[in-house]
C-alpha cells in the first residue's frame, strides 16, 4: 500500500528591500543641478523679470495670451504642429506597414535609411532643402526642363518648404513608434479576418489600425512635442512667413534680450508638452487602445 504523498509546502516568496538610499543620492543630485534647478530659476524669472513689475507677477503671461499678435502665434504654433502630425502619420504609417509586412531582408536597410539622416546635423540637413528649393535649386530647374514652370517658384521661405523640412526631420520617429507595435501583433488576427471574409482593406480597418493605434499615438505625441520646441527650421526655411512660440524664444533671447519674457514663453511651450504626454496617458488609461 503507497503511503499518501506528502504536500510541498509554498516557497516563501523573498522580501522586496530597496538598496540603500544613499546610492541614489548622485542620481538625484544629477537631476536637481541640470533639471529641476533650471526649471524653477526659469519660472522665477518669468514671474519677477523687469516687465512683470509693473502689474503683477503674471504681466508677461498676460501678453502672451491677451495680446492678438502673440495669441496669434501660439496658434501658428498649434497649427503647425498638428499639421506636421498629420503629415508624418501620413507618410510614415504606410512605411511601416510596409516594413513590418513586405520589407522582409530589406527591413535592416530601411532602418538603417531612416536613422541615418538623425544622425546628420539638423541644420546640414536644413541647408540641403535650400539648395533644392533655391529659385535656380534642382526643383525649379528639373520643372521648368520638363515645361511644368516657365519662371521660377518662390518655394523658399514659404510655409510649403517648412513643413517639407519639419516632416524630413520628425518622420522617422513616427515610423519607428508604429513599426515597433506592428511588429508585435499577432499576424494569425488579420489571417482570420481574411479567412473570414474580409477583404485587405476590411482587414486593416478592423484588425491592423485599431490594433496598431498605440504606435500611431506615441508618434503623434512624440511629433507633436518636437515640433513646438524647433526653430532653426522656421528660420532658415520659413524666412519669417512661419512664425511659432520657439522662434520667438530665439529672438527673444539674441535680439531684445528679453529674458523674462522667452522664460515665460519656454514655459507655456514646456506645458504642452506635458498636456500632450498627459493626454497620452490618460487615453490609455481609458483603455481607448
């Protein structure tokens, strides 16, 4: 007769014990002298600079939002990178799909095509869409041999060539964010859809895009937030036509010498960044992808 088995006792699970604090004391310190020091020196200058003295402490947040040429700006802001999101999603999304889907052994040469101009200067990379948009550049001289023009365009310094700029410069990012989550769904989802019925179009409606969303909303994010915070395109492509809440802080900060004024306008851009992040994870709280 086989004695009853004898029932293993549960393994205690060890303690969770955090190291000594004091090893975090270089980290913090890191952080405090380059982040959490300059940002509070900048919202204290915004708030005690020369010209926020004469009616309160919030004068130059006043302007910034009350004044119709400065309210005007930080719409061109808004607009400008809105656009430029949509732009991005536009041309990277089938890039991606594209990459995760038919790519196969080019996949690597793809990648390596699209991180290999971030690692080119922003402002080479700036000065190669003057040569090609100069009115005697290779765009105006290809059109008008092949009889589309008869005189040159004036592409240059127009908001067309900015936003050729600012999508050459932020598209990459939002392909890598939606190929990085195609590349982990199921690719047996969309085999069933089709099994079922569904064509490729009904397919990618119903499986691949609300599958792929979270990608698609990081990339958005992540152009959204850059794009308020660059400059050099506007100045050097836009010549003065694109106007948006950084290129002000440039001035600002070289040409008035106003101080307190870009700290305030470096914090109005610092929060919506943070709304945009906010955003983000609030809808995926909601579950929403």
């Amino acid at each position: 007769m086989m004695a009853d088995p004898v029932p293993l006792k549960p393994r205690r699970r060890a303690g969770f014990r955090l190291a000594n604090p004091r090893w975090s004391l270089p980290a913090l310190i890191f952080l405090f002298t380059f982040f959490v020091a300059p940002l509070a020196r900048n919202a204290w200058v915004s708030l005690s600079g020369e010209g926020a003295t004469q009616s309160g402490i919030f004068d130059y947040y006043l302007r910034l939002f009350t004044d119709p040429f400065y309210l005007g700006v930080l719409l061109e802001t808004l607009k400008v990178s809105v656009v430029t999101t949509l732009l991005c999603l536009l041309v990277g999304y089938p890039v991606s799909y594209f990459m995760v889907h038919y790519a196969g052994r080019w996949n690597t040469l793809i990648v390596f095509c699209l991180v290999a101009p971030l690692l080119t200067s922003i402002i080479m990379r700036t000065f190669g869409w003057q040569v090609l948009f100069a009115r005697r550049g290779l765009v105006n001289t290809w059109a008008m041999d092949l009889g589309l023009i008869e005189r040159p365009l004036n592409i240059l310094d127009s908001p067309v060539s900015v936003y050729f700029g600012l999508v050459h410069v932020l598209c990459p990012f939002m392909v890598l964010s939606i190929t990085a989550v195609l590349q982990g769904l199921d690719r047996r989802l969309e085999e069933a859809a089709c099994v079922l019925g569904a064509g490729p179009w009904r397919s990618f409606r119903n499986v691949t895009w609300p599958l792929g969303l979270e990608g698609v909303l990081t990339g958005s994010i992540l152009v959204f937030v850059l794009t308020n915070g660059m400059f050099l395109t506007m100045l050097l492509l836009g010549g003065g036509t694109v106007k948006t809440l950084a290129l002000l802080v440039y001035q600002q900060f070289n040409l008035t010498q106003d101080v307190g004024f870009a700290s305030a306008m470096g914090n109005v851009l610092l929060m919506m960044a943070l709304l945009g992040l906010f955003v983000q994870s609030w809808i995926k709280r909601r579950s929403i992808v």
